[in-house]
C-alpha cells in the first residue's frame, strides 16, 4: 500500500512530529536556523576577500546576493584552500623538496584536507543541500578495523580486531565496577532497588555473566565462523587485562573510542566524488570574481578604504576596496606587511597550527575487503602512521587509495622531513605489518605535508584556555576596515564547518556596518 507525503503528514498527529517528518521528506527548503535572508543591499561596495577556500567562497558567495561587488585573491590556481581531493594529474609543491604528480587512476582520489561531516553541522549540511552537491555516509567506526601497538607487551606488533580490544576492556572495567559496589566500596548514593539496576546495567554493557564475571561472547567476534550444519562457530577467550595494559592498548593517547566524541559520531558524510567538490559547487556560482595565481603581499587600513597589495604573474599589483574580508592562515598572513593593531599582530603571531600530514596509497585489489573484511573505518597504531582510514566509497570495486597515514605533532614534523619517496617507504613498511598484502598489491602514492604547503602553512588553528579569552577575541572585531574569518575565528576548528560559519558571521557584521542595522548572526549548532 502506497501513502502520499500529505496523508502521510496528516497521521503525525502533532507539528512537533510533523516539522522532522517534513524536514527528512525534503518538503522544507532549509532548516530555519540557517536561513540568511539579510535585509538591504550593499549598492555596490567594493569587498576584497583574501584566500578563495570556504570561508572566502562562501562570504562572497552571500555578500554578491546582497549586492557587493566583491574580488576574491586566491594565491594557488585552483579554490578551496584546505578543502583539496586529489586526483590522477594533481600537482602539489612543499617548501623545501622537489613537487610531485599524483599517478592515481581515473576516478579514484583521497581527500588531503577534511574527509568528514557530522550529522549535527547543520550548516555545512545546508550548503551541499542549497549548492546540490550529492553526499554519502561516511563509515567512520568500524569495529572490524585493528589496533596495532609496537612494544613488549604480551599483545604488542599484533594486529587485533577493535572489537576485541572495546569489549574486553568495557568487560573488564564493568566487572570492576559492579564487584565494588557488591562489596559496597562505592557510594552511589542510591536506594538498594536503584544500586542493584546499575549492576544490572553493567552486567549489560559489559556481558557480564551471573556472577558479575565478564566472558567472552560473540561481541568480539569469532575465530571460527557460524554456518550452516553443524557449525555454531567458535569465540576466543578473552585477552587478560594485564596483557591489554602492559602492551599499551589502553594507553590514552592510544586507545579510541571515536564514537563517543560528539563531533565523530555517527551518522557521518562525505561528498560524492571528493570533499572538494563543495568548493568547486561554490566556484560554480562566483568563479568569475576570483583572481587565481594572486598571493598577497601587503594589507594596508586606510583613512577610507583598504589598499591590498599582491603579485601575479604580471608584477606587482595593487587592489582598492571599501572593506576587506581576510581568510588567511594566520601562519601565512604572519609574513604579509600590514598595519594592524598590536592585538591582532600578537594573535597572527602566536596562533600555533597542527602539523599534520596525509598519504594516499593506490592498490591494485582492495585486499582489506576481500581478505579481511573491512568496508571503512580506521585503524589505530601508537608508531608515525598513527591511523590508517579506508575508504568508504566504491565498496566491492577492483582498485582502491587507503589513507596510508594521518598523524599529528611530532610525528608529522618528523614524517614531513622526509621526501616523497621516503614517506612512501615508511608507509609501507609500517603498513605491512598490519597488513602483509601492502608489497604485493601497491602501485603508488601522493603524500602532504600541511605544516609544508605554501598558503596554508598548518592544518588548523590550536587554542588553549588562554588563548581563547586573549589571542582568539582580538580576531573576532575588525580591524578598522579588515575583517578576519576562516576556521580559526570559530569553536569548530579543523572543520569546514568552522569556515562556513565564520563566513556567515562576518558578512552578517559587515551588511550591518554598511546598512546601520543591528543584525545578530545566531551561533548554530556545529558545522573536520
């Protein structure tokens, strides 16, 4: 039987039931809290907008609605910034070694910058939406994927299943817990009724047998199959908890529980084809305001006005605006001249950025599908390849590019010292002892270093408590006539979120200042 949205709509009963209803059946154009229907018109103020990644795509992308006259400067030949797939052609240059050419096959690609969208950011999800960019879901936790700890340890240079390591070590501290308050050496402040359903609970999470004893079960899989016949399959004991400890599996800076973090939980997306195609979405709509091959050189406040100063492949050039947007990464913005106030100078200097570093692996079979049963996810190691992603696109095809490692801080200063073809041979030799099919089945690969790349200079910006009430506040007002946004102006740094919002702030504060309205952007609910 077939039911039409509006029957379907009539039997919700309630507007508090039917409002989603109408939202997951795409009957409303967009959630209301990312409406941006501003008021006046900007009669043609000249905004000039530094670095053509999202945050400046989409600040000239709403400015031009509201008719300014905008130019973006964009220093690479291409938009997006940070938001970067790389395909078969792709050319990357670092600082200080010789550029490479991705060799991928057509059609395949990784995704240098952000790989990932939340569910709950909100505006992110609204720019695909409004932009028809297709987007997929993203398998960020899969328990089929392994941890791998070099070490000593009784369970150390093994591979073994998350799942193994989350419900032993989820048994483990359950049965601790729930044989302590048997002994009555918590205090729970409970009723004994109200104790003895938490010991219920945890005999729940944590499978947990009669005696509040945890027992290996099928949650952490099996070492021989169920099937037909006589095969009820086989599940292996437990690993001792001491073994788990001692060969630093449950070491903090270790140990994941992905799932448990807000802004990775699932249901998570990508865009199909390559995140970078939401800024070639956004470049489809504004493309011909953006000057490529312009890298900046000076910002310069003026009694009226902002002069821009830049070099192309012309020379030297100079740029007139009536207000400037300034999207940089404050490591690159750090070397332009500029007359800034010393408060912002201060924050352009002393932001710290990730040193983070990516490689794509091309291989001629999907061998962690067809040998070992793993459709996305990651797998977490404590040596320099720190995690391994796979795809969660073209499941069951011939060929596919792993993430063969995404690491962080020393690691990726450490990594990103060496060359290319170093890089690969790391990755390779770590890889293989995860998985042995890495010499058989590689064909190539194209590796990033962001702390090393020209116009970025960093992954993302890194704040403490500190920074956050002195260095970060000087970056959220203007500066006479300039106006900072990317990322590093918003709580959602490493997201594209951070961008997208940063870029509706700031043209909300710039159409005030030119309209004289009180305008209030509202902060919404997320948006790496």
């Amino acid at each position: 039987m077939s039911i039409s949205r509006r029957a379907f709509l009539s039997h919700t009963g309630k507007i508090a039931a039917a409002y989603p209803a109408m939202l997951a059946l795409g009957m409303l154009p967009e959630a209301p809290a990312h409406a941006f229907n501003l008021t006046g018109n900007g009669n043609g103020k000249r905004i000039v907008i530094l670095g053509a990644g999202l945050a400046g795509l989409a600040s000239a992308y709403e400015l031009t609605k509201l008719g300014y006259q905008c130019t973006i400067l964009e220093a690479r030949t291409r938009a997006g910034g940070r938001c970067w797939s790389v395909r078969k052609g792709t050319v990357h240059q670092e600082t200080d070694i010789p550029a490479q050419t991705a060799a991928f096959d057509e059609g395949l690609y990784f995704n240098a910058g952000p790989s990932r969208i939340p569910h709950h950011h909100q505006l992110t999800m609204h720019y695909c939406r409004e932009l028809q960019v297709p987007i997929q879901v993203y398998n960020n936790v899969n328990e089929a994927t392994y941890f791998y700890s070099e070490g000593k340890g009784p369970l150390s240079n093994k591979k073994i299943r998350a799942r193994e390591i989350h419900n032993d070590l989820r048994g483990y501290t359950s049965e601790l817990l729930a044989k302590a308050i048997d002994q009555q050496k918590v205090d729970t402040a409970l009723t004994k009724e109200d104790t003895q359903k938490i010991v219920e609970y945890l005999r729940a999470e944590g499978g947990l047998d009669i005696d509040k004893l945890y027992k290996a079960s099928d949650r952490r899989g099996y070492i021989e199959d169920p099937g037909a016949g006589n095969k009820p399959g086989k599940i292996a004991d437990p690993h001792r908890l001491a073994d788990i400890i001692s060969s630093g599996l449950a070491d903090p800076d270790f140990y994941n529980v992905a799932e448990y973090t807000y802004e990775l939980q699932m249901t998570m997306f990508q865009a199909v084809g390559g995140m970078d195609n939401i800024a070639k979405a956004f470049e489809k709509k504004i493309g011909h305001i953006i000057r490529f091959g312009c890298e900046v050189t000076g910002i310069l406040n003026q009694a009226e006005g902002v002069k821009v100063s830049y070099k192309d492949k012309k020379g030297a050039q100079e740029l007139q605006a009536d207000l400037c947007i300034c999207t940089l990464p404050l490591p690159v913005l750090s070397n332009i001249e500029n007359n800034f106030s010393s408060d912002v100078s201060r924050a352009i200097d002393y932001v710290p950025y990730m040193m983070t570093g990516k490689i794509g692996m091309q291989f001629k079979r999907r061998f962690w599908e067809e040998d070992e049963n793993i459709y996305g996810g990651i797998t977490h190691t404590n040596n320099e390849l720190t995690q391994i992603f796979y795809p969660s696109y073209d499941y069951l095809s011939k060929k596919g590019i792993l993430l063969g490692y995404y690491n962080f801080h020393e690691k990726a200063k450490n990594v990103g010292n060496l060359t290319h073809a170093q890089r690969e041979q790391l990755a390779l030799e770590k890889g293989s002892l995860i998985h042995p099919q890495y010499p058989k089945e590689f064909e190539n690969s194209f590796s990033v270093s962001w702390h090393k790349t020209p116009y970025s200079m960093g992954g993302w910006a890194i704040y403490n408590g500190v920074h956050r009430q002195t260095l970060y506040k000087s970056l959220l007002q203007a500066d006479k006539q300039v106006y900072f946004a990317g990322e590093h102006t918003t709580y959602l740094n490493a997201w594209m979120a951070g961008a997208l919002e940063s870029a509706r702030r700031t043209v909300a504060d710039i159409h005030a200042r030119v309209t004289e309205q009180r305008i209030t952007y509202p902060t919404a609910t997320g948006s790496k």
